[in-house]
C-alpha cells in the first residue's frame, strides 16, 4: 500500500472516510485511556474520549506530534499519543473547523462560537506550547457559518462561508433586499493581530454559500459559491442552483466571475 503525503507525514493510503474516522478516533478532550492493542497488528497505542462532544479537527506538527480539537477544547499530544497541554478558549465554541499553522511561526484555530441560532466566525491564535495570544469573534446578530480560510501574504487571514445577519460586522447588500431567512456569502479579512480589515457580502434573493476560498494569487484569490439566486450578485438567465467562480483581489473586491456547470468542474481545473 502506498503512504500519502500528509503535512509532512506519511499515512497509508485510505479512502476520505475511513482517514476522516481514523483522525476522529484521535480527538482528545478530557479523558485519556492509552492501550495496547497486540491482537490488532500495527497499531501502537489509541485514545478513547469519553466526555468530547461536537466536531473536531487535527493537524500535524513538526515533531510528529498533533494539534486536536474536540468540543470547545484544543490538545497536544505527543507521537507516542501523551497528553502535551489542554486549552479551554474564553469563548463559548459551536465547533472548531481548522487549524492552521500560519506563516508566523505561530498556530491559529478556526470555528464557530455562540449557540445555533447566533454563531459567529471564531478565530483563537496560540503558541506551539499552548499560550493563548488572541481570541477573536466576527458576525452580525444572526448566524454565521464558517466554511475555509486561507492564509494572506501579509500574514493575515481571509475568513469564508454564510451570514444570515445584515449587521454588526456584516455590511447589508444594497443591491437586493436583505432576509434573514437566506444566507449569503460572507468573507472577513482579518490581520495577523485579529483585528477586521475588511468585509465583503455577495448574495441574491435566495440561498448562497461559500464553497471553498481556492487559494492565494498574485492580484487575490478565487472562492467557489454556490447560488440559488438570479438576481443581486447572481444575475445570470436559469442560473438557479448554479456554482460560481469569483476572482477577488487583496481587498475583497471582484475582478470577474463566472457561472460553472457545477462544481465538479472547478475542483477538475483547480
């Protein structure tokens, strides 16, 4: 079987769920119980968690270690699965959705805070050793939902996914009627000391979501959206139910977009 590249690391090659369910079955909040496991060849040790709830996500680090997340909580643990250090945010977390280890040197996490019908995008920036620099929350009086996140440049990073708010940090459109009952695309800058840069709402009438944010380029980045709307930033003849490509630049702002058959294709170009 061939090994896969991952951050560095090389794991078996698995499919998406069964890798999905193997970094599930390492998530960590309260409970450790390490045990060996001589029936069941390869495996060196495993960590059951009894008190997690919610989501999680895990990344890699440089000395074969992981930074999980399970809950409202974020450990490290080292190669052999000890625990390392515990981190229990200020914020009420909904969830965590990504950790990322930004170009600083320093690792930031990703998430939603609040309860379901008032979440905001969440963002918490620590040291390798677990020290909180800086926990950050961004939103409207509705909820938001996070979706991607990529790192700027300049060391800061660009936020994605829905609003259902037309205030607070959220800009309402002026283009269409707001409804707190559709979700719009939202994105947030925000600069490597967690402070907003700018913000950019694009929607219709109807529902729209943010996909992915593809990457960075020289004059921006591409994010993929989908849309069920035919008017606002949408307008586009039988484009209900449509997948778009946007191409912004460093502030948010639209270069061109276009209408894709649907979002296989823009996973199959990019």
């Amino acid at each position: 079987m061939n090994p896969r590249n991952c951050g560095g690391f090389f794991y078996p090659v698995l499919p998406t769920n069964s890798m999905k369910k193997l970094c599930t079955l390492l998530f960590i909040s309260n409970l450790f119980i390490l045990s060996g496991f001589a029936q069941t060849p390869g495996v060196q040790w495993q960590i059951n968690d009894r008190n997690g709830v919610g989501d999680g996500t895990a990344l890699a680090t440089s000395d074969s270690g992981l930074i999980l997340s399970l809950g409202n909580k974020l450990s490290k643990i080292d190669k052999h699965g000890l625990l390392e250090w515990k981190v229990t945010p200020v914020q009420t977390i909904e969830s965590f959705k990504h950790i990322r280890k930004g170009a600083d040197g320093n690792y930031y996490a990703f998430g939603q805070s609040g309860n379901f019908s008032n979440t905001d995008f969440y963002v918490l920036k620590f040291t390798g050793s677990g020290t909180i620099l800086w926990e950050k929350t961004f939103g409207g009086s509705q909820r938001e939902e996070l979706d991607d996140v990529k790192e700027t440049a300049d060391g800061g990073w660009v936020l994605g996914g829905a609003t259902y708010s037309g205030d607070g940090d959220v800009i309402p459109p002026t283009n269409h009627s707001y409804d707190s009952t559709k979700s719009e695309v939202w994105l947030i800058k925000v600069s490597p000391l967690g402070n907003k840069v700018w913000t950019k709402t694009f929607g219709g009438s109807e529902h729209e979501h943010l996909n992915r944010i593809i990457g960075n380029q020289t004059d921006g980045f591409l994010i993929a959206c989908f849309s069920n709307s035919t008017d606002g930033d949408f307008q586009d003849f039988n484009a209900y139910n449509s997948a778009w490509l946007l191409n912004l630049d460093n502030a948010g702002n639209v270069i061109w977009k276009k209408r894709q058959a649907n979002f296989n294709t823009i996973h199959r170009t990019f």
